[in-house]
C-alpha cells in the first residue's frame, strides 16, 4: 500500500494564446487500485472508473500540501483557483480535476505543450502507456486520515 509511482498531468489552456499545457507532477508512495472487484465493492455495482488513486497529503501553516517524488512540496489548489494563478505558479502548486489525468508511472520530459501532439497528448499517452486513466471524480480532502482519493477510467 503507497508504494506506487503516479504522475499528474494538470490541463491548463492559456488565456492570451489559446495553447494548451500539460503540467506533471510526479508523486512517489501513492497507492493505486486497478482491480476493478475492488472498485465495484467500494462504489457500488453502478461504478463505472477503473482505478482508484489515493495520495495522501498534509498540512503547513493551513495549507494542503503534497510532496513530490523529488521532496519538493506542492500546494494544493482547488481546480477553480489553479486555473486562475500566473504561469509561473503552475509548475509549483497541484490540482485534482477531471480535465486533468494520471498515468502509473514517471514522467521526466518537464511541461508538455499539447499541440507537438497530432491528436493531443492525453490522446498519445493513452494510445502508448498502459494504466492512463482520466479523472473522474475527486474525493477530499479526506481530514481523519488525511488523503484524496480519485477515481479514474
């Protein structure tokens, strides 16, 4: 359990430019379900998602933070907010949103600009990598153990 490595692919489309980004993230000591028994136990004979991803996060100075692969400490930002941050802080805060997807695994090409891809990056990550799944939903902040968990297909 929390032994997996996922990375967080955030969507942000530029205001000016009309370009769309991939922002990773790349988390270590998550834990990820992909037995789809599991999930239809949990949710229920109606669920529809294939994998479950839980991160677990804590909390400076009132802040929700996720720490990193690398140890650097991300703040969390509701999806709203993070779309509405200069540039600059992107690469420097996290979301969970269903414009946004995951893949197991560890991204190390930095930003992705969407439009080097014929049909769109998230298209070519999920024709090329196995376990990409979309965001569906988002649980959480969870507080008495502190965690999200997110569901995706």
């Amino acid at each position: 359990m929390y032994s997996k490595i996922v990375t967080i692919f955030n969507y942000y489309e530029s205001a000016t430019t009309g370009d769309v980004y991939w922002y990773p993230h790349v988390l270590s000591g998550v834990d990820l379900i992909t037995d789809k028994g599991a999930i239809l136990k949990k949710y229920g004979p109606d669920a529809t998602d294939n994998a479950q991803l839980h991160v677990r996060y804590t909390v400076q100075n009132g802040d929700i933070t996720i720490t990193d692969k690398d140890g650097k400490i991300l703040p969390w930002v509701p999806p709203k907010e993070w779309k509405q941050q200069i540039n600059n802080a992107l690469e420097d805060t996290i979301t969970f949103s269903d414009e946004s997807f995951f893949w197991e695994g560890e991204w190390t090409g930095g930003i992705v600009t969407d439009g080097d891809y014929r049909n769109g990056f998230y298209q070519y990550m999920n024709e090329n990598k196995d376990n990409v799944f979309k965001i569906t939903s988002v649980g959480g902040p969870y507080t008495l153990i502190p965690h999200f968990e997110i569901l995706g297909k």
